[in-house]
C-alpha cells in the first residue's frame, strides 16, 4: 500500500509537470482600468488555483470557528456536568416543566454552509 500511494504520487507530480512543459507560452490577463498582466500561462493557472484556495479557506473560517467554539461549551459541559449533580439541583432540575435546548446544539441546515 505504501508503494502504491508513493507511485500515485509520483504520477500525479510528472502529469503536472507535463502540463507545464506544455503551457509555457506567454498568457496576458486583463485587468480593469487597462492594466495587464503577462506571464506564462501554467503560471497563470497556479495563481488562479492559489487565489481560488485562499478564498476558500477564508471562506470557511467563520464556520471553523463557531464549530470550534461549539465543541469548546460541549468539552466544558461534559467537565462541569459531574460536579453540578448535587441533591439539591437534582431536585430543582425534576421539577422543571421541560428542558431547554443548549445554544451549542447545531441545527443540521447549519452544517452544510448556505
């Protein structure tokens, strides 16, 4: 198995490096106001994947770090649930008419983004 994944490693790095043997012909991107841009075009094309991975990370940061905070209350729930289990808040919590749901419970339509 590890062969394996070694050579599909392998053969993923040489087909791109084929494609950049093959596109090093100049590339002119045009900007606004006139502005323009020339370089080779495999050049080109790995700025448009950095730039493409960058905002979607970015992307994604905020939804990081609400889960991240979420498992945070969750952790420190689990660590404070034992020593809230006294006589006196067993009692007080049967006498509730229905339990509240937790703020850090997350809705399924929140996990998929839009």
């Amino acid at each position: 198995m590890k062969y394996l994944l070694w050579l599909l490693k392998a053969a993923i790095f040489f087909t791109l490096f084929a494609f950049a043997l093959n596109n090093q012909q100049d590339a002119t991107v045009h900007f606004f106001f006139g502005t323009a841009w020339t370089a080779p075009l495999v050049l080109i094309v790995l700025a448009a994947f950095a730039l493409g991975l960058i905002v979607g990370v970015l992307g994604m940061v905020p939804r990081w770090l609400k889960h991240r905070s979420a498992a945070r209350e969750v952790q420190a729930g689990k660590h404070a649930a034992p020593a809230a289990t006294t006589p006196s808040t067993v009692e007080n919590s049967t006498s509730a008419a229905a339990p509240q749901p937790s703020s850090s419970i997350i809705s399924p339509s929140d996990l998929h983004g839009i």
